[in-house]
C-alpha cells in the first residue's frame, strides 16, 4: 500500500473514532445530566438556560412528589437529586450520596446564607456537621394553613397549633379541604395540633395523631394530594389546606390570574410547626459527577436564583437572589421567618424506627374507611 493511501485510511480511521464523540452536525457529543426533582419546582425556561450556558449537556428531568416517593427510585441513577434535609440526612448516613466538591461550586460559597451553616439538620450532631459537604440548599419553606378568610374566621396574628390546625380537625367542619399526601406533613401537623412535637416517637402521642386522622378523614373527607392541591384551592374547591408557604404564593398567583375576586386566601404559621430545605446533592451512582456540580453551581448564579424562586414561589437560600425580590415576598416572616420564628419552628429528624412507625401509621390513616 503506497503511502498517500496509508494516510488516507489513517485519516479516515480517525475520522470514524472521532465521529463516536461528534453529533452529525459536527460538534461534540452531549453528556446526559439527569436532574430529580420536585413537581412545580423550577422556572420554566432554567433548564433550558443551563443547557444553552453548557451546550455540552443534555439534561434529562424528572419529578417526584415526595421526599418518600423519591427514595425508591434512587437505583435508577441521577446526577442531581434534591430532598429535604431530613432525607439528605439518612442519604449520606446509607452511602447513597456522595461528598460535592466545593471547589466547583464558587457561586454557592458565595451566595449561600451563612444561616445554613448553623443549623441543626438532624438530632444526629456528626451527620448533622456533614450535611454541608453533602448538599447545598436550593429553596425551603415552612408548614402552615391556607384558608380563604371568606369563608372562615381565625383571630388576628394567632399561632396557636390548636386554633389553627382546628380548621382541618374540627370534625364539625363544614369546610371542604385538602391534606398533603405527605406522612411527615400530615402526622406533623396532627402532632403540632395535638401539642406534640413532629419529630414524636411516643406511642400514646402517635396512637392520638392516628386517630385522629382517621377521624378527620372519615368525617371531612380531604382531598389528599400534592402539586394538584395548588389548583384546588385556587378554583375555590376549598376552602382550607396544609400548605407549604411556597405554595400560598404559587395559589395567591393562580388566583389572580383565574380572576377569583372573592377569595381571600390567607396563610398562617403556627408555633411548633414544620420549616424544611431542600438540598441539592449527588447520589453515590451518579454519572456525570462535574456536570452535577456545574448545574448545581449555575443554580447559585443570583439572577437564575432570583427567576427561579420568584417562578416557584419558595423562599431562596441566597443571598443575591433574596436581595431582588419584592420586599413584601422577603420581608414576609412566614415565607423568610427571622431567627425568632424559626426558634418556635422544628426541622424534620428521622431514623430507621422513626420511618418505619411514620409509614406504617400513614398506610393505616389511607387504608381506613
Ligand atoms: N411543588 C412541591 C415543592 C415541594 C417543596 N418541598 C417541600 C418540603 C418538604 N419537606
């Protein structure tokens, strides 16, 4: 074989092994990016930013409703995945996620609220140290009431869990209403009603919030859901919901837009409820470890951060972002609660015996008449 033909199968060879790494038109092969996440939880044109900031991933979303949804489906292998601090705890105490390279995530260093460094994530203290390492926050919230001050009457500035949480257990309610098919949100708010902690282990105290479930189902029938909830209150089919506070702003818009003028949806925070946060973090099984860490970090970038948390209508953790918002929205102690709220607030704690009672008590409440 003469040399010019050599060369020409030489370069045709290459050709061919560099055609493996190149689409048709040329340019590199995408890497997929696999992002999980919650329903209703991201502006609708970030991903698309993010892939037009990084044209070398092709991201792939999905959505869960749960953090207990979620778990489950871990073996299916995602890059980012994004639950509250409670599951992040038991993640990172069960090897599922790995540590982030802080490194790569400049943004974040910057513009993380230094609150989140100091708080308590779990009762476990040597988990409670890591999480950081492990996950950085995307959006959180606190748990309380909406209602439609049209229909019902609470007094003024109450945080009383007994008045409040009274307007989805009085079982003389005429009210048509929803609860979160959630354990930890409806235990919890059963718990708090009943003056106990959300975090309760005690058998005669989680034996009352079981009856009372149960109860309140039998008698006011809820609508049990998640993201469809958002509608429902917003249609005014009821009249009173559990609520995340992001969720009242998404509802407030919903309501505005459908040009429903008499109602008057009002949310109320009661002492000894839920705040949680969601984090970003990485599952051990990830494929694409440096692409997780670049959407993580574009997350952070405060104008992204900005349109992200005024699309979803929950409280940013940064700092930049926060700073552009309409101060009614960050000046708002249930959506942004300052240090003296959050001291009458619990964060989720769990355990293998806390799951296993929690989830055994909620398939009882579902399964009842
Ligand atoms: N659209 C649902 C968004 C859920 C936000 N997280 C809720 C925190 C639960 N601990």
């Amino acid at each position: 074989m003469n040399k010019n033909v050599r060369k020409v199968i030489a370069s045709f060879a290459a050709l061919v092994m560099a055609g493996a790494a190149l689409l048709p038109c040329g340019c590199a092969k995408k890497q997929q990016l696999v992002i999980y996440n919650w329903g209703d939880y991201i502006a609708e044109d970030t991903v698309a930013k993010f892939e037009a900031k990084y044209p070398q991933y092709d991201v792939v979303y999905r959505t869960f409703e749960t953090n207990e949804t979620m778990y489950p489906n871990l073996q299916n292998g995602y890059d980012v995945i994004i639950p509250s601090e409670y599951m992040v705890c038991r993640l990172i105490e069960e090897d599922w996620i790995q540590p982030l390279d802080w490194n790569k995530l400049p943004n974040v260093t910057k513009y993380m609220d230094p609150m989140f460094k100091s708080v308590t994530y779990t009762d476990n203290a040597e988990i409670s140290g890591q999480v950081l390492d492990y996950a950085v926050p995307y959006l959180y919230c606190t748990v309380g009431l909406v209602y439609d001050a049209n229909k019902i009457t609470l007094p003024e500035d109450t945080t009383d869990p007994a008045v409040i949480w009274d307007v989805l257990f009085n079982t003389e309610s005429q009210n048509s209403i929803g609860m979160y098919d959630s354990m930890r949100e409806s235990i919890g708010a059963a718990l708090n009603y009943l003056g106990y902690s959300i975090n309760s282990m005690n058998e005669a105290e989680l034996q009352e919030a079981l009856d009372l479930l149960i109860k309140q189902k039998s008698a006011l029938h809820p609508s049990y859901g998640v993201d469809n909830l958002k509608d429902k209150v917003a249609a005014g089919e009821l009249a009173a919901s559990i609520a995340w506070s992001g969720d009242h702003i998404v509802m407030l818009d919903r309501i505005e837009e459908l040009g429903k003028t008499d109602i008057d949806l009002q949310f109320v925070l009661p002492e000894g409820s839920n705040w949680s946060v969601d984090m970003m973090c990485v599952p051990t099984n990830c494929k694409n470890y440096d692409g997780a860490m670049d959407f993580i970090n574009f997350m952070y970038d405060p104008e992204i951060a900005y349109e992200n948390c005024d699309y979803v209508g929950y409280s940013t953790p940064n700092t930049a972002a926060k700073d552009m918002l309409d101060p009614e929205v960050s000046g708002n102690k249930y959506y942004y609660p300052d240090a003296e709220v959050f001291s009458t607030l619990e964060v989720y704690f769990t355990s293998d015996a806390l799951e296993e009672k929690y989830t055994e008590l909620w398939n009882t409440v579902k399964a009842s008449a």
